[in-house]
C-alpha cells in the first residue's frame, strides 16, 4: 500500500478515516466538510498565483515536468510537483528550488504547503515534513526547511523540517501498520467528525455500538480510564452511576453527567 500525504492527512485526524480512504470508501457527503475543501482549493490556486507572478514564465513547471526532472537545474518553481520514493508519494503543493550559493555548492529545495486558516496547527508542519522526506529521498540531498503559506493575508512561516523528520517517520509506520491490517482501528468518534464526509456512516455505528465517544464532553483520558475498568458503553457506564437525592428529595445528577444526563 502506498501512503500518500492525503492519507498521513486523514490519518492525523481520525485514523478509521485513514482506513476507509485507503479502502476506496466513499462518504456520504457532509456540507461542511465540502465548503472546507472548496475553500482550501480556492486559496491554494490563489497562492499558488502569487508564488508564479514572481518567477520568469521559463522558470516554472507544473505538474509532470516537474516530476520528470527533480534533479534539473533550468526551472526555479515546480507546482504541483508529484514524486515518490519506495511507499511514500506526496503532492507538493509548490517546490521552490534556491540555486547554489557557490562553486561546489548543491542548489536547496523547499517544500511549500498552503494553509488556509490564519491559525497553523502542529499538523500542518508535519505535513510539511512529509514533503520534505520524500523530496530528499527523490533527490537523495538533505532538505530541511521548507514554508508555509497561511491565513488570508498569506503570511510566510519557515519550518526547520529536519527537527520533525522522526516524527514523521513514526507517523508512517503507524500508518504502514494501519493499512497492513484486513480490519478498521477501532471507531472513536471525535472532533473532526463534524467535518468530515463519513460523519454518518461512523455515527450509526457508534450509536449501534452504544459507544462511550458517543458522549462529546468525555476526554480520551477519561475514555480510556473507563475502557480499562472494563466499561465500554454508555448503558454499562450508567451502571456504575449511584443516582441520588438532595435534602428536598429531588433527584440529582449524577457525578460527571450533567442535567440533561449526559457526560459534563
């Protein structure tokens, strides 16, 4: 199985996602997550835009042409620029290749990754990273930085990629696992399900489940407590609830649920 970056993607949001793209399973659609989608595509093409109208028209290559010819030294930009090393393949989203400094001296690429939210998130750079392993192992060369382009005024951040590659070597072997297995990881409903495209095929089946994630106020922690005790569901977690009343006789709630008897 091949690991793309829209896999690692997925997978540092919800690994069942991972699997399930990695399957070929298609959604059933979800509002948000298409208005995302469409806005992340409509700020790359903008950056993307930008990062052209700097370089001379025989300087820049797009797609195949840059995939066919990482090593040459005539273009200054490759967008949309495809490689892959052995399990690994990526997408970039732009390459800036930084000729050399001096006789001797080997010309530096740069990864370069959109990000349309005006807040960056440790995924973001991780993804970075990952452009920046399979571009060194294509090039067979180091590269270790690479930028970010983000929020709506596309500011510019710089990223030490080498400070994260062992992250991201963890992160593919985690993912090389994942996939190497014939069943999903187990389903934990979370954050990202509100926008994500498989939201109601893993909602039904936390609900058949009676999944504990089902109650959104629950931490992973408090989860996982709950799991080793040997209580899995949310009927087996009511029953080690001790319902009680106050002074007047009415009926409290109980500890960690809130009014409504859901977790607090």
């Amino acid at each position: 199985m091949i690991i793309t970056n829209d896999l690692v993607e997925a997978f540092l949001k919800c690994p069942t996602k991972c699997f399930l793209q990695s399957c070929g399973e298609v959604g059933t659609g979800n509002a948000y997550a298409t208005w995302v989608r469409t806005r992340n595509k409509v700020f790359r093409i903008e950056g993307t835009k930008r990062l052209v109208a700097g370089v001379a028209p025989d300087r820049c290559v797009i797609g195949t042409p840059a995939m066919g010819s990482p090593k040459s030294s005539q273009w200054h930009l490759g967008v949309d620029f495809a490689v892959q090393s052995q399990n690994l393949r990526c997408s970039c989203h732009a390459v800036e290749q930084i000729p050399s400094a001096g006789r001797g001296r080997t010309a530096q690429f740069v990864p370069i990754r959109f990000v349309s939210r005006n807040k960056l998130h440790r995924d973001d750079k991780l993804l970075l990273a990952l452009d920046a392993r399979v571009l060194s192992e294509v090039l067979r060369r180091g590269v270790s930085l690479g930028k970010i382009m983000y929020g709506e005024n596309y500011a510019t951040l710089k990223v030490k990629t080498s400070a994260l590659a062992t992250d991201v070597r963890k992160l593919t072997d985690k993912i090389g696992t994942l996939l190497a297995s014939p069943s999903p990881p187990d389903l934990v409903l979370n954050r990202h399900c509100g926008e994500c495209e498989f939201e109601s095929r893993c909602r039904q089946k936390a609900i058949e489940k009676d999944d504990l994630s089902l109650l959104a106020g629950m931490t992973e922690k408090e989860r996982t407590n709950f799991n080793s005790k040997g209580v899995f569901t949310i009927t087996q977690l009511s029953h080690t609830v001790t319902r009680r009343t106050d002074a007047g006789g009415h009926l409290q709630a109980a500890p960690g649920l809130n009014h409504t008897g859901r977790w607090a």
